[in-house]
C-alpha cells in the first residue's frame, strides 16, 4: 500500500472549505495536506500496524483517565495546524485547557490547533524519510513532543522544541517528560 502525494497547487489553491469538501465527498479516502499545500492520500494500515496503534492506545487512555489532564485522539482526527498543513497523526494529545478555549464549532470541524504531543508509528510501507519530514512539520506548527517508532527496526526517534531529534536502538520504555507526566510507555507492546 503506498502513501501518494498529489501537488495541485500549480493548479489550485484548496481552501480548508474545499479540503473539508473533499474529505467529507471521499470518506472512504484518508486525505492529508502538507504545509505546502500538497495532497496527501493516505492507505488503510495492515493488521500489524493497527493491532499496535490500538495497544499503544489502551495505554494513553489508562493514563488519561487518571489524570484527566487533557484530550487523546485517534488517527481520524484531521487537525487543521497554524503552519497551514492538516495532519492526522496515529494518536494525538492536547492539554485540557487548550482544547476547551477552542469553540464547539472548531471543535466538531478540523480543530484548529497542534497537539501538545503527538506519535507516529511507521508502517512497513512507510518512508522514513518522508515521516521525519511530518514530524518537523509537526514541530514546526507547535506540537512539544512527538515520538516516531519504527517497530521494524525496533528504534525511537523522540522530537522536542527547540532540539535535535534523539533517536534510541530498541528501548524498553518512553518517558512522557513534562508534557505528559507520569506517563510511561512500555515498549514491549510494540516489538
């Protein structure tokens, strides 16, 4: 399955009407746009991918719940981010605060917003490349901390503001630092 990247803006501009337009007129298609304005048509994941994106999900939700400190998403949700792109990362957080000062129209459409965090899990048909590209977009557009795991290659490569990418050869566990504290990931459940 491969991911395909259409760049109409030589063409047209879509506005976000048009891109809700689209999405809503498709709805068996999972578009994305970049920064740049290109169209991103993404495939449906694999069992593998999607029995861990789901696992890795039962263990923010846990954590959420008890804290109750903000808002979990899945990779449903299309955020229309400031840097211009709208991305649909495989799950997404935002603190409670900055999720209710949006309105419930912003909050029913593409919420206008970066998460605070956000986690990509590569598919085997995934390109690294272009992955690292979605999560400095991300960074770019606001989100503190992001986690691109490549359970393949069994490596995490951990994105802050303001630093480089860390990146760690098949570790045990992740720490969600100050932006989600008190969370840990166990790593098991993915390799």
């Amino acid at each position: 399955m491969l991911t395909y990247t259409i760049d109409l803006t030589p063409f047209i501009q879509l506005s976000d009407r048009q891109f809700a337009q689209l999405c809503d007129n498709h709805p068996d298609i999972k578009f994305e746009r970049n920064a740049r304005g290109e169209l991103i048509v993404m495939p449906p994941t694999g069992g593998e991918t999607g029995n861990r994106n789901i696992e890795l999900s039962a263990d923010f939700v846990v954590w959420n719940r008890r804290t109750k400190l903000g808002y979990l998403f899945d990779s449903s949700t299309c955020f229309k981010l400031p840097n211009g792109g709208n991305r649909s990362p495989d799950l997404s957080w935002i603190r409670r605060d900055r999720w209710e000062a949006l309105s419930p129209g912003d909050r029913e459409t593409f919420p206008p917003i970066a998460p605070d965090f956000v986690l990509e899990l590569k598919s085997p048909s995934d390109d690294i490349k272009t992955l690292r590209e979605k999560m400095a977009e991300y960074l770019d557009a606001g989100v503190t901390l992001g986690w691109l795991i490549d359970r393949q290659a069994q490596t995490v490569e951990i994105y802050r503001q303001g630093r480089e990418a860390e990146w760690r050869d098949r570790p045990v566990t992740l720490d969600g630092e100050t932006v989600l504290p008190g969370f840990e990931l166990d790593l098991n459940i993915v390799w």
